[in-house]
C-alpha cells in the first residue's frame, strides 16, 4: 500500500557508514519498496508490503506509527540508529516486552517489531539520551542469510528461503554480554507471530561457538539479544551427506554443533561408541538430548561418562535423536546393533562406560570398583526395552567398598545393564544369589548402597542414616521400585519385599517394637 506523499523514505543501513549519513541501499533493499521482490516468501497470505517510515527525535519521546496494520499481521523490523550514546529503550506501552533495551555497538541494530493484534497504528514510547532515529521497514528489508558467511553486530534480522542448512555462530563480546539466536517459521503472517524458537543462548559468556540446524526457508533469523561482534556462516545441507551418515551409521564433527542421530533398526535400541578427541574430564564437554520443544536433558558428560565408551541411545524404541553436541575439539558418534553389547551369564569385567545385556531372571549383581585409584566415579543401571524405564542398580563412586543392587527385568522386554565411569576406571560386575542381600533383623545395618530382604508381616521400622543423603525404595517382583519409601531418617511402614538402600554413608535399620 503506497505511504502518503509527506512520509520520507528510510535509507537502509550500510556496513561502514556512520548513523545519519546517507548510503546506497544494498540491492536486496531497494529504496521506496512497495512490494515484496518475487523471490521473497508470501508466508501463505498477501504480505503487508509499504513505504519505510522513519522517525527521529531527541530524548525521551512518544510516536505513533500510523500504519493500517492488517488484524494479525505478521512483525516487521524496527531499525534503530544512535548518534551519541549506545544504550536505547522503545516499548509498546501496555507490554511486558521492549523492542529495544539494548547497547547497540555500533550505534545501529534491527528488531523484530509485532504490530497489535487487532490492527492499525501503535504508539511507542522511546527513551534515549541523545538523538535518534526509528525506522519502520518491511520484512523485504531483511538481510538476506544466503550461504556463505555474513558479519555484523548487535541485534540483526536475517530472512532465510534456501534450503535446510547448518549456520555456524560465533560471536565475541569483551563485556561478557548475553547472545540469543533465534527463528521464526509458519506457513501464514499470523504465525510469525508466535514465540521464536531458540537456537543459541549465550548468558555471561565473552564468546560464542555453535553450530546448529535450520529448516528450510522461509523463515525469519533474529539476533535478539547482543552486543557481541558475530559471524554467520550458513552451509546448504547435502542429502548425500545426511545418507552416507545413517549408512555407516558415523557422526563426527568438530566445536558445538546439533545432531540428528538416525536409528539403524527403528524400534529397536543401538549401542553408541563415542569419543570427544582432545578433550579432559568435564561437565562442560558432553552431550545432551533435545526434544521437540528444544528442552535438554542431560545424556553422556565426560566428567561421568569418560572421553570415550559406550552408551544406550533408542532404548524406548524411537527412530531419531537430537543431540546438542558441546566441545570444542573433534568428536564422533558410531551407531552399533545392540548385538554387539557382551551378554552377561556369569562374572564380568571392563574398564570405562560400556554397555551389557543381561537376559536371566530379576536378580541382585555386586558392583566393584578393581582399579587401585578410588576416586571416580563408577555406576551400574539397569534399563528395559521397550519400557524405557531406567533404574540405578549400585554406586560405588570415590570408594573400593562393593555394593549389592538389585537388576530389574520386565518379561517380554530387553534388559541392558549400563556402566557409567570415566574410560581408565576398572571395575567387575557380578550376580549374586537372593542370599546374599541381609534379612531384617531387629538391627540391621550397612553403608552406601545396599538391599535388605524383609520376610515377615507388615511393621514399622526406625531409618537412620549419618549421611545428609538417603534414600529407601521398596521393589515389586521385577526389582522396580515400586514406591519410595523415605528420603529422609525417621519411622517409616514397610511391607513384606525388598527395600533398596541409596546413601552415601552408613545407615541402620531396625524394627519397632
């Protein structure tokens, strides 16, 4: 829709040309754009396409951008340029959020701005100490993320309609500022509306490096939050290459970077042989799962699991994973058939995190610790195909002293015995008989992890334990805990089963009389 003849025409941004000075459009931007060009995304729906408007002002001041804003349009950009002082505010009154409050440092930044929902103008309130200048532009005016690498600062709107790509990110900051990328997507204007979903975020942190997957455009890239120097490198993903992954079943890569491990026999669990080259024992050097809602939840870390071994992926039977990759080295991710995981019918020995099947009945397995360093973590679990349940059998962690856990099995399942230790730890797992485990007596005691067998009627009992950290579990007939039956020291009732014991000291049990 044409501007009215009074309402100047914003001259874009340029890289190297001070706030306030006048500079050849790039020609992705055409000055006076009216329309939207012909390889820009419609989004589904006639895109509101107008004339830039621009605003100045000095100090605190209201404005009202006098627009016939379509119910439910979708955002525009909101480009901001300061002449004397870096810091900016503008807010849509009535609203949580501020389009700007930011440092801006290069006196210049685009946000993304969302017009009211029932349409027409809006007011915004700008708060500066200086003069500025507000320019309202289409979301033609975007930057093109095309591949290849693209530089800038502070805050920045990309639009994106190639194909799916990885974007490599890095950005500094000598200030240790905050850095969040993220894009928006939908097959409509209105859906642009929506909340971004989150691909970078960088609190505190002087530098970023990451690697991450977009979709394929149309979509809207948004730098919201930044004072760092960054660098955007975009690289087209090759279905050959995506291929040749899931066929060999190989991951490998270098610096942070989101995966998507393809199952090799959907519906069934893999063994994963990984190794983070370079790398020395840390919680910051890992690996984490990513669900569809972009949460993590935290999988392999090399402080607990060791540069290298082996670990579970699919044990609940799904066909994909996505895997926030953090290291800064070279790593890799092999794909193995389940198969290869040794199958336990007697006395085991390793060294490092591995995986075991175990195919008997529900029974009770001693962990032990064989190196001659204690110190370290070393933990056993045990993990139920297709139920994807899994349960702590025994820790002995910084100790040599063995521990007795029960092995859960729910029949018509796979059962997987898990070992969690840094790679140059040795250990030994075992079964051992029902026996083995400690009647309830009238004063039956232990330290660490540890079962007791109670044989008799329902009774109260009196938990103590001289670590801060305790838990008691009562178990069904498969060995799952079935309930907890206290976190904490004090009386507790207790029915006829195994109780399994997680402390970290010594504990007692004994019976009320």
């Amino acid at each position: 829709m044409p501007a009215p003849a009074s309402v100047p025409t914003a001259t874009p941004w340029a890289p190297g040309v001070p706030p306030f000075a006048t500079a050849p459009a790039p020609a992705s931007v055409p000055p006076g754009v009216t329309v939207l060009p012909d390889d820009d995304p419609s989004w589904g729906d006639e895109p509101f396409a107008f004339e830039p408007l621009t605003f100045t002002g000095d100090k605190a001041k209201t404005i009202i951008v006098d627009l016939p804003f379509p119910p439910d349009s979708g955002p525009v950009i909101l480009e901001a340029k300061v002449r004397d002082h870096a810091f900016l505010h503008v807010q849509i009154p009535g609203r949580e959020d501020d389009v700007f409050c930011d440092d801006l440092p290069d006196r210049h930044g685009r946000a993304l701005l969302v017009p009211p929902r029932k349409g027409g103008p809006l007011k915004l309130k700008v708060r500066h100490d200086g003069k500025w200048e507000l320019t309202v532009l289409p979301l033609s005016a975007a930057r093109r993320l095309d591949a290849g690498t693209i530089e800038g600062s502070g805050r920045e709107v990309f639009l994106h309609t190639g194909p799916a790509a990885e974007v490599k990110v890095r950005a500094t900051d000598r200030h240790n500022g905050w850095f969040q990328l993220n894009y928006h997507a939908g097959d409509s204007q209105s859906e642009l509306r929506r909340p971004a979903e989150e691909l970078v975020h960088a609190w505190n942190g002087r530098r970023v490096r990451e690697t991450v997957q977009i979709p394929e455009g149309p979509l809207l890239l948004v730098i919201d939050k930044s004072r760092h120097q960054w660098e955007l490198t975009v690289e087209p993903e090759h279905g050959r290459g995506r291929s040749r992954q899931q066929a060999t079943g190989v991951y490998e890569g270098k610096g942070d970077k989101k995966i998507t491990l393809v199952s090799p026999r959907p519906g069934r669990p893999s063994l994963v042989r990984y190794e983070f080259k370079e790398a020395k024992r840390s919680h910051d050097v890992e690996a984490r799962s990513v669900d569809e809602y972009g949460d993590e939840t935290e999988w392999l870390n090399t402080h607990t699991h060791g540069v290298r071994g082996t670990a579970l992926a699919f044990g609940s039977g799904a066909s994909e994973r996505t895997v926030q990759v953090r290291h800064s080295g070279p790593w890799s991710f092999q794909l193995v058939p389940e198969g290869h995981a040794p199958l336990v019918t007697g006395p085991v020995e390793g060294r490092g995190s591995t995986v075991l099947r175990y195919q008997g009945p529900p029974t009770l397995m001693t962990l032990r610790r064989t190196s001659r360093r204690k110190e370290g973590w070393l933990t056993a679990r045990a993990w139920n195909h297709p139920f994807g349940k899994s349960t702590i059998i025994a820790d002995v962690s910084n100790r040599h002293r063995p521990a007795l856990g029960p092995v859960w099995v729910d029949p018509g399942g796979t059962c997987y015995l898990l070992v969690v230790c840094p790679e140059d730890t040795k250990w030994r797992l075992e079964p051992a008989a029902f026996a083995e485990a400690p009647l309830l007596g009238a004063r039956t005691q232990g330290t660490g992890y540890g079962v007791v067998r109670h044989t008799g009627p329902d009774t109260e009992v009196s938990i103590v334990s001289t670590s801060g950290l305790q838990h008691v579990y009562q178990l069904d007939e498969n060995l799952f805990p079935r309930r907890k039956v206290t976190a904490t020291s004090g009386t507790q009732h207790i029915s006829e089963g195994i109780l399994h014991v997680r402390a970290l000291g010594d504990w007692v049990i004994e019976k009320r009389s």
